[in-house]
C-alpha cells in the first residue's frame, strides 16, 4: 500500500483545501474523454457526461479525504491503491483548471521548470501557484511509492 509522507504546515493545507474546494466546482471543462462524446446523440452525449462527473467527483472525494486526514502533513499516511490513482486523477485535473484559470497568464514552460519571480506575482496568482506545486508534489510522492523505478519527477 502505498504511503504518502509529505511535511506541510496544517495551516497551509487548510489554505489548499479551501482553494481546491473552489475549483473543484468547476472542473468540467478538463473531464476526461470530454472530446471523445458523441454529440450527435443527445441521450448518449448527457449520459457520458453525467458519468464523466461522477467519475471525477469519487476522485475529487478521494483527494479530500487524504487531506482532511490529521495525519496528513505530519506523518506517514497510508494510501489504497485504487484511492492513490484517482487521487493522481483528481491531482490532474485540478492543475490544469489551475493552470487555465488563476495560471493562464504564465507560460506553461515556466510552471513546469519554476523559472518565474513568485513575489512580482498577484497573490491570486500566487496562491494559484502554490496549489499547482502542491497537487504536483502530491503526484509525484504518489508517483514514486506507485512506481519507485519511475526515479525522480
């Protein structure tokens, strides 16, 4: 099983989560497979949809469950396998409805590597940022006790 140990200020989680909260309502423009429905076939097109959402909904609750946890931040939490993968799911999306909204400004070279000034940002932006490199240490602590031949991210 794998576990996620991740040192962060309990403070500093609460701040995320209340952020990710926020987007987490507003994520259908990254569900996965979107591009992929018919929509010719209204019923068919609804029904992806709806399920789509579902899907990313149980990922989304998995993610706050392992933030909500108290050990979360200050020890060692163990992880399930099938949770770990939509946590990784959710991680994603949530980045990239980060990176289309409070981010869209930055170019994504610079997300990627961090080669940016933090403090000439907007503390939206910010704290946007923040977020972003939080969902992707989430990742690849994930990432690494999933595949620990995967090396470093």
């Amino acid at each position: 099983m794998p576990e996620l140990d991740m040192q962060i200020n309990p403070f500093m989680v609460d701040a995320l989560i209340e952020l990710i909260e926020a987007i987490m309502g507003n994520l259908e423009s990254v569900l996965p497979g979107k591009e992929l429905i018919p929509e010719e076939d209204e019923y068919l097109s609804s029904y992806w949809v709806r399920s789509l959402r579902e899907e990313q909904e149980k990922d989304c609750t998995a993610l706050m469950h392992l933030l909500r946890d108290r050990r979360f931040g200050r020890s060692p939490v163990q992880v399930k396998e099938r949770d770990a993968e939509a946590i990784l799911r959710s991680c994603s999306a949530l980045r990239l409805k980060i990176q289309d909204s409070l981010l869209r400004d930055i170019p994504e070279y610079s997300l990627e590597t961090g080669e940016l000034q933090v403090k000439a940002l907007a503390p939206e932006t910010q704290r946007g940022y923040a977020c972003y490199l939080f969902l992707a240490s989430v990742q690849a602590l994930l990432i690494q006790e999933l595949d620990p031949e995967a090396g470093d991210l």
